[in-house]
C-alpha cells in the first residue's frame, strides 16, 4: 500500500512539473508588425482574448495570438489600435493551454506604428 502512494505521489509531482514547465517557460520571444484587423473576448466555459495582425495580402501573413487576462494595459491598448498598424512583443509556449488562450503566442507589449 505504501508504495502505491509513493507512485501515486510520484505521478502527481510529474504532472504539477509538466505543466508548471509549460507555463512558465517560453520556447521563443520576438516581435511582429502588422495591422490590427481582429480583438475579441470569446469562448463559452473560458473566456480568452484572442487577436489577429495581418503582415501582407494573403491569408497566409496573417499572425494570430492571445492575451492573458493579466495584461489589463495590453487588453486596453488593443482595444483602442484597432484598425491601426501596431508593434506586438511576444513569447511562444511549447504547447497551447486551452484555459489561457487558442494560441501558443502570448502578446506582452503593443505599440502603435507611425
């Protein structure tokens, strides 16, 4: 019986390590330009910000991304760039986590491009 909770507690502790890894560890950080052509707040049980920033004519140069509740300034900003050409800081996860975002890129910063 001792063991099985041993194995079990081993098995919790993997899992809490996996995804704190996810979490807090990014797996790139860069910057991307383009016009601010879609914001919103959607989903049914989790509610995310998700956004889009076109970089050319086709579909193909369009950047999607997330924003964590958290980044209160950055939610403000965008709400208030649409339409504009705008400067998105980012970081990468290794995975998407559905409670966060539909994304693995994570919005930090915006400026508004002249």
């Amino acid at each position: 019986m001792k063991i099985l909770i041993k194995i079990g507690i081993g098995i919790l502790l993997a899992i809490l390590v996996y995804f704190c890894f996810l979490y807090f560890v990014s797996y790139s950080e860069g910057v991307r330009a383009g016009e601010l052509i879609k914001f919103s707040h959607k989903g049914v049980v989790f509610k995310t910000w998700e956004g889009e920033i076109s970089q050319g004519v086709s579909e193909s140069q369009r950047f999607v991304f997330s924003v964590e509740d958290k980044e209160t300034q950055v939610i403000d900003d965008l709400n208030n760039y649409q339409g504009k050409m705008v400067k998105l800081h980012y970081f990468e996860r290794y995975k998407t986590l559905f409670w966060l975002g539909d994304t693995k890129y994570f919005i930090t910063k915006v400026e508004v491009q002249n």
